[in-house]
C-alpha cells in the first residue's frame, strides 16, 4: 500500500486502475491538490493504464451526472496546469465522443472545451505542438458532425436538443474569435487535406439545406470561416465604417501629384501605383475608387477657371475612364463591370454636395441632359466598367438627392459664362484633334505653309487648351507633336511655292511655342521618343528634339562654356546689326532659325561679359530684350534656358548680370508696343508662360522673381520645407502649388536631404492624428521621383538610424513605428519598378552606387534558443525586389535587423526591427518576402522573444514557410511558444 502523505490516509494500490482513482476520488471528495499529489506520485510507478488514458477516462466520468461532473471538471484544470494531461489530449478525447444521441454526454463535452479554449497551450516538442494542430481540426470536425446531428427535425422539437444548440453555437463563435486555434487550425489543414475536404463538403451542403432564417446557419458560416482562414486576413484591423473616415489622403495626393507632374504619362502607370497603394495601405476597393471621383470632383470645384481647372476636366472625362478600366482589371482580374464603382457612385451621389457644386460650376445653364455627372457616367458606360442598370439607378438617386435645381436660384452671384474647359467642350474636341492631324499631314506633303500657319494661328489662344487636352485625352498627342516638330523642320524645295522669309520664320516660332508650351504643360512625356524622327530632307535630327536634348534638358555636368560651343556664333552677324537697332525688322532676314537658335548661348554669352566689361550699355541690352520679345519670342525662350545654366554657375559676376537680363525677358511689354498682326499678343504670352516654367526652381511660392546664383542654403530651404508640410498638414490637402514647391525644394536640396529632412518632420509632430496625415501626405510626395526617394529612405534608415547611432535615437515608440510604416511602404511601391532606364539622375546613380558597394554587418554569435536543425531555418522562399537597388537596400536592412536583433534589451533598433517585421508582413501581401527573405528563424524568434505582444498569430503563421511536413512542426512550435509568452507576459500584468 502507498501512502500519499503522513496523515492524511489516501493510499493506493500498484494495479489500480486510472478510472478507480477517479472514482475513489470523486467518493472521498478529494480537493484539487490531494488529486495532484495522487497523480504524480502513482503514474510513474506504473499504475494499469497511461498518462494519455487520462484525459478520455475523466471524459467518460464526467458525463455520469452533475456532481461527477463538477469534481472532474476541477481534476481536468488542475491536471492541465499540472502538465499531467495536455490540452491536445483532451480535445483528441472530445473529438472522439461519437454517442450524439447522449445529449447530457454531448453537453459535458461541450463544457469541457468552453472551458479550456482559452487556455489551450503546448510547451513541449515540435512533434507534439503539431498534433495539437490536429486535433483542432478534429475538433473542427467533431463540432460539425455535432451540428448536422443537431439540425435533424425530429430532434429539433426536444427542449435539450435546443440548448445543446445554443450551448453549440456559443461555442462556435468562441473558437472562431480564437485567432490562436485559427492559426493552428490554418497548419493542421494543411496536414490532412482529405478531412478538410469532408467537412467542407458537410458544411456545404447543411447550408444549402437550413433555412435562411435557422439559428444552425450561424454555426455553420463561423465554422467555414475557420476552414476557409487565410492568414493574412487578421493582419489588418476591421475598417471603420466609411462615413466615420470617408477621405484616404494617400490616395487624394496621389492622384494630385499624377494629375501636376504625370499628365500624359498611360492610365496603366497610376493604376498600378494605386493598386500597390492599396494593398500596403489595406484600403477595400471600393473606398479606393470612392476617394479616386471624390478627388477629382474636389479639383473641379476648387480649381474652375483656371490651367488647373482644366486639366482635372480633361483627367476627369478622358483618363478616368481609362484608369477605372485599369484597375477593375487589375482588382478583379476580368474585364467584366465592377460593383465595387457602382456602390462609390452611389456613395458620392449620397453625399450630395461635391456633386451639387460641380454641377452649378461647369453647367450653369443646366440645360436638359447635360448633367455633369451623367456625361462622367456614360463614359464610364463606354469604358465598360458600369452597366446601363448601373447608371440609370445611380441617376434616379442623383435626381432624388441633388439641391442643384433648387440652388439654381444664386447663380446670378456667378459668371453668366461657362466656362469654356467645361465637360462637353472637352468631350467635343476629340474630332477637332482628328480633323486637325488630318490637315496637318495633307498639307505638310503639299508644303502649304500658308495654310499651316492659319490653322495654327487658332491654337494660340485659349483654344490650345481644348486641343491639346483632347489630345491627350484621345492617346494622340504624341502624333499631334510630331506633325508640329516635323512643320518646325520643313523647308520648301525651289519647284514648290515659295513662301514669304516671314511665313517661314512664322511658322518656326509657333510650332516651337505649341510645342514647348506642350512640353511645359504636360511634360516631355508628351513628346515622341528622342531620336525616334529625322528630317526627311538632310536625315538629321529634328531643331526641337535637339534643342531639348542640347539646352533643355542638358546632361549632368555640362559647363555654361561648352554650351556656347554647341552653335555657330557666325549665324548672329547677320542678325547682330538689327538686334541693337531699336524697332529693327527681324523678320525679313533670309537665315536658319534653326541654327540661330542653337547659337544662343554664344551671343548671350558674349553679352554678358561686355555688358560686365562696360562695352555694352544697359539700354542696348534692353534694345536686344525687346527686340526678341516683340517679335522674335521664341529666341527669347532661348536666352532663358541659357540664362538658367549661367544663373546655376559658380561665376558671381555674370550671374549677377543674369538675375538683371532674367527680370527683363520677364518684365511685361505693353500692348501698344506689340505689331498688330500675326498673333504677336499671343505668341509672346506663351513665350513668357514657358520662361517662368523654366525658371521655377528658382521662384518661390509667392510668385515673385528671386534668383539666386549660388544656390540656396541647406537652413534657408529647411525652413520653407518646414513651412511648406506644417502648412499641407493644417490644410489636410496638397494643392498644385504645394506639388510645385516640393518639386522645387526636391531639386533645390537633392533626394537625400529632402527625404531625410521631410521624415524627421513628419516625426515631428506631436499628435499621432496629425503625424499620420503627414506619413499618408509624404507617401504621394514621394511619388515626385519615387526610385530616387526609395533609394534616399532606405539609405536615411542604413546611415542616419543604423549607422551613426545618433538617427531619431530619442524617437518614442510611436514615432518608431510610423518610421517603418514608412519605410516599408515606399520600399514596397518602389520595388517593383519601372527602374529609370534613360535620363537617371547623378544622384541616384550615386545612391546606388553607395547600396551597392556598403557591406552587410557581420551578424554576431547567437545563443542556442532553438535547436541546431532549425536555428537558420529561412523565413519563407527566397525573393527578391526587381529593381536591383533597392533589392540592395532591402538586404542591407535586413542584415542590420539581425545584427541587432541579438540585444538582450529593447533599444530603438529593435523596437524599429519588431516594426518592420510586422509591418511588412502586415502590407507586403505576396510581396512581403521582397523585404524578409534574407532573415532567418533565429533573427525573427529573437526579437519574438523581446517583445512577444507586438506579433499575432496570424504574423507568425504568414512568415513561416509551411509548404512542407518540417516547417509546419516549426511554425506549430513557434506559434505555442508564443502563445505561452503572450500568457505569460499578462499573467505578469496582473
């Protein structure tokens, strides 16, 4: 006989049995810690029966009746925390009750896994963790046998049957709120595919047969949620509803930055920036295209009247349906009309007011069918994205909501003139372009400059903006711009009609002023391909295309003095007599305009040094001015974008004499002083339009001329860089100006400072609310030169937060966390591409260069946590980003990660480590290993082992790699591991 303790008279027999003990228990009503002494004390000395016998013998006495079941249920807790029994064990046991006609059984069953749901833990081997993933799966499949019994008409009437129902369903809803069981439960499917098969066929077919308003469907959608758990869905909170965070800023700046800096640039292009955006971001679809029309509305409205204004109507009514094509593509993977457009329409016209100020703005005679908003949705119709249905009840909710007829009644406080870039004139100049192209071509092979130039002299005006617009719009603008750079060529044979010296230097000028102005408009994107034209005559590049690749857009590094090599200076003699002659006819000189132009720089050059030298006075100088501008405009632009190189030089004195020549081109030329004929009003507006354009890195947000030789200084540019994002971040908003400052500052100070110094202010901000207006606002900002800012954030995180030691070493957690929000999304909307191929900037050669040529840091020696097999286990399948720079970038982060990893404290490297690591698997979706590969199960478990909160099961199930048997067992154990931390750590808490 044994003796448990002295005195207390509890012995036992060595072939007792485990249920005779249970019961003698259960008789001599032992407490919980008499049982524990039993069982430890008799199984290892070999009692009939084994330790894994345990958990179905008290399962069995448990069901005798309330009692039994009362003192059994203490037994099965305190063995539980006792190790004696695992949880797996007794949910084996429950899933092996099979007797579903026992309903008081079933009902003990029930109680026994409501009670250990919570506490289900595993801290033993890895073997052992992935049999409790099974056995939630047996589970899983136990409870939908259970169900199926359970809906049986016959028993339905019996009131037991239906609390067992009850007591069902409440404990359905608990394992599906578990995200720990749901993450074993996602590794155990993975294990037996056959029975996962078998039960979502039951579940199948129990919904198909229940009723739509039976109490059993509940059950049976939260057990199919748990089969069908993809673990990246518990990655992202759930959104808050849309009228409570109607505005997602990252997508309204964005959409501002294309419309400013990108505005020829294909529909494909923004989509796809869209797309990535939201998927980093976790908006749903149809907020994104709910936020994509409530930006443009807000253009329309706050821009009407103005060059603004009507490229939001030409993006509006000509890119928007392309773009809406393009993402409903790329979201829904088919060409089909998308629901999700047609609830953000319904969503807009609810909320009324955009639309109803739209309306009153750009159709204010509110003729019959000229809504604005239809004219927008029969495109959309067109475009394929929406169907008749669609637009028909999205129109009788406008009618029933819209206060336009009734406000109506104000317009007399308004213009009484539509604008003229209103919707339906931008829709009806597509024929116009056509009809233009078609003259054009016709009329190039006759060699009628006449007729050109006529045709021409109509889009001087304010009709330019119409026909270029539609061009753009229609995908014909390139075409449109070749005919003009190949008429700005063209010269007539002998055998043709020969034009007047004038007609030709005409035409010159103008197509040189469309095309530049064009090119100032919408970009060089605009423009054919460079060196995709010849003249067909000498077979040599086209004036334009040359002048731009020679004087626009210079290579790096090309001196004031050999651009004056670049031209003849002999070509102005002819000229250089009639230019210092005050109201000199230039016009009728017989010479190459072309070659004049390319001469420029020479003679500014020269000028500049006399007038310096006192040669020249300043009233010459003034005579030249004057003469280009009144009647030569085009040699003006010319001197600009000559002047701006010499301005960027370090030779104080000429660029002194620059500032002073720059204030005269811009200086206005009154309307009396101008020759009546030729559109020469006109053709001067567009000339000085261009030269302020080319001259904005240099003008401030005032608008007033302030250049500056030598370049501005870092503090001076920090302060308006302060001024610049406290103002967007106030206004909650970025405007076109806004876009050109930062384009300007972007240039002004470089990728490196602008990015380095625009992340310390958004870090800056004291109120978590304004700091992620700031974060959502730069990631659009960053959208200017997006590889170059990617290359500039990354390197800001290697030097000045890796590196020194002294980077935002003071930043609070928050503070951390948005830094790597940050990071890892500008990398993962930069890593996908397009690397600029043509035209890359020095500096982000040279940041590349830098990333290519650092070292990783040398990981230090690791203590031995996990075993040897699986310490450098690999996270998940190897990938990498498919520009190679930040591919680079990516990897040195990373090794930084794991070298700092390994502290035994948290410092702000690891607190930013265990942030990036959630945040790329919380926004990476598929692409989250282009920023984890390189890391290893060591690196991740270590800073799981700092800070066991910051990462879920859902995180850890996504990191790990379980396609195959062994890295399940690994992701089972790290999953209980962390699972028994996480209680651990709130046990301590308490």
């Amino acid at each position: 006989m044994l003796t448990l303790r002295p005195g207390c008279g509890v012995t036992m027999g060595k072939k007792d049995s485990l249920r005779s003990l249970l019961l003698r228990a259960w008789r001599e009503r032992w407490d919980e810690q008499v049982w524990g002494i039993a069982i430890k004390q008799i199984l290892p000395r070999g009692v009939s029966g084994d330790v894994y016998d345990l958990a179905p013998t008290m399962l069995q006495l448990s069901t005798v009746g309330p009692t039994m079941k009362t003192i059994i249920f203490k037994y099965i807790k305190h063995s539980l925390c006792s190790g004696i029994i695992s949880h797996q064990a007794v949910l084996e046991a429950v899933a092996g009750f099979r007797s579903f006609e026992k309903i008081h059984c079933l009902s003990a069953c029930l109680d026994i896994v409501s009670m250990v749901e919570s506490q289900v833990q595993c801290r033993g081997k890895q073997e052992e963790c992935m049999d409790l993933a099974r056995s939630v799966l047996s589970l899983v499949e136990w409870l939908s046998a259970l169900l199926e019994a359970g809906v049986d008409p016959a028993a339905a009437a019996d009131p037991a049957r239906q609390a067992l129902n009850l007591k069902l369903a409440a404990l359905a809803e608990l394992v599906a709120r578990n995200r720990f069981l749901a993450a074993l439960l996602y590794l155990g499917r993975l294990e037996d595919q056959g029975k996962v098969l078998a039960v979502t066929k039951l579940l199948g077919r129990l919904e198909q047969e229940l009723e739509p308003t039976s109490d059993h469907l509940s059950v049976v959608k939260q057990l199919r949620s748990l089969l069908e758990y993809d673990p990246s869905s518990g990655l992202w909170p759930v959104p808050a509803p849309a009228r409570e965070h109607p505005i997602i800023r990252a997508v309204h700046c964005l959409v501002q930055v294309e419309l400013s800096c990108f505005r020829v640039r294909p529909p494909q292009a923004l989509a796809d920036r869209l797309i990535r955006l939201k998927e980093t971001q976790g908006i749903s679809a149809e907020d994104l295209y709910f936020n994509i029309v409530r930006t443009c509305c807000e253009g329309l409205s706050q821009a009407v009247g103005t060059d603004m204004g009507r490229y939001w109507v030409q993006f509006t009514y000509h890119r928007l349906p392309k773009l809406m094509v393009c993402l409903n593509n790329g979201l829904a993977g088919s060409g089909a009309p998308s629901a999700a457009l047609a609830a953000a329409f319904h969503r807009l016209v609810s909320a009324g007011g955009q639309l109803d100020l739209v309306e009153l703005l750009y159709n204010r005679d509110g003729h019959a069918g000229q809504d604005t908003l239809e004219l927008l949705l029969r495109e959309m119709l067109k475009a394929e994205v929406i169907t008749e249905e669609d637009l028909q009840s999205i129109m009788k909710l406008r009618v029933s909501v819209s206060r336009a007829s009734r406000l109506r009644q104000l317009q007399s406080t308004l213009s009484q003139d539509c604008p003229g870039d209103s919707p339906g004139s931008i829709l009806r100049a597509d024929p116009t372009v056509k009809s233009i192209l078609n003259t054009m071509e016709v009329q190039q092979q006759e060699a009628g400059i006449s007729k050109i130039t006529t045709v021409l002299f109509h889009m001087l005006g304010p009709s330019q903006h119409l026909v270029i617009g539609a061009a753009v719009g229609i995908g014909k603008v390139q075409q449109l711009m070749k005919h003009l750079i190949m008429l700005n060529s063209l010269r007539t044979s002998s055998s043709a009609e020969s034009p007047s010296i004038k007609n030709q230097a005409i035409l010159f000028e103008v197509t040189f002023l469309i095309v530049m102005t064009t090119v100032k408009n919408y970009g060089l994107e605009a423009l054919p391909p460079a060196g995709s034209l010849t003249c067909p005559d000498t077979g040599t590049e086209p004036f334009i295309q040359r002048w731009i690749r020679l004087f626009y857009r210079p290579a790096d590094g090309r001196s004031v003095l050999s651009l004056t090599e670049l031209g003849e200076p002999s070509r102005f003699t002819q000229l250089y007599e009639q230019l210092m002659t005050p109201g000199a006819n230039l016009l009728v000189s017989a010479v190459r305009w072309d070659e004049v132009c390319l001469s420029v720089p020479a003679f500014i050059y020269w000028l500049l040094l006399a007038w310096s030298d006192g040669q020249v006075s300043q009233e010459q100088v003034q005579t030249v001015v004057d003469n280009m501008n009144r009647q030569w405009a085009c040699l003006s632009v010319c001197v600009v974008v000559f002047l701006k190189s010499v301005l960027q030089s370090s030779d104080e004195r000429l660029a002194q004499k620059a500032r002073v020549l720059v204030n005269m081109y811009l200086a206005p030329v009154p309307a009396d002083c101008l020759p009546t004929g030729d559109q020469a009003h006109e053709r001067l507006a567009l000339a000085q339009s261009i030269m302020h354009h080319v001259l904005d890195d240099f003008l401030p947000r005032d608008g007033a001329v302030r250049i500056q030789s030598g370049g501005e200084e870092p503090a001076a540019l920090l302060v308006q860089l302060r001024q610049l994002w406290d103002s967007v971040v106030s206004a909650g908003s970025l405007s076109d100006s806004d876009i050109t400052e930062f384009r300007r500052l972007l240039a002004r100070g470089g990728a490196a400072w602008f990015v380095s110094s625009t992340v310390s202010m958004v870090l800056d901000f004291p109120f978590e609310r304004e700091r992620q207006r700031a974060e959502e606002m730069a990631l659009a900002v960053f959208h200017l030169d997006l590889p170059l800012c990617a290359l500039a954030l990354a390197s800001h995180v290697l030097v000045d937060f890796f590196g020194n030691g002294h980077g935002h070493a003071a930043a609070s957690e928050p503070k951390l966390a948005c830094l790597a929000r940050m990071t890892v999304t500008v990398l993962l909307l930069a890593a996908d591409g397009p690397e600029p191929v043509t035209g890359v900037s020095p500096e982000y050669q040279r940041l590349r260069f830098q990333l290519l040529m650092q070292p990783a840091p040398a990981t230090p020696p690791t203590p031995d946590l996990i075993s040897a097999d699986e310490y450098e286990r690999p996270l998940a399948p190897a990938a990498e980003a498919a520009v190679p720079a930040v591919a680079r970038a990516v990897r040195l982060i990373a090794a930084q990660i794991a070298a700092v990893a390994y502290d035994s404290r948290m410092t702000v490297w690891t607190h930013f480590s265990v942030q990036y690591i959630t945040e790329a698997a919380r926004r990476g979706g598929p692409r989250m290993h282009v920023l984890l590969g390189s890391l290893t199960l060591s690196a991740i478990w270590h800073l799981l082992c700092l800070s066991p909160s910051s990462f879920s099961p859902d995180m850890v199930v996504r990191l790990m790699d379980v396609r195959e048997g062994q890295g399940r067992k690994v992701a089972a154990k790290v999953l209980c591991q962390l699972h028994s931390m996480q209680v651990d750590e709130r046990d301590e808490c308490r």
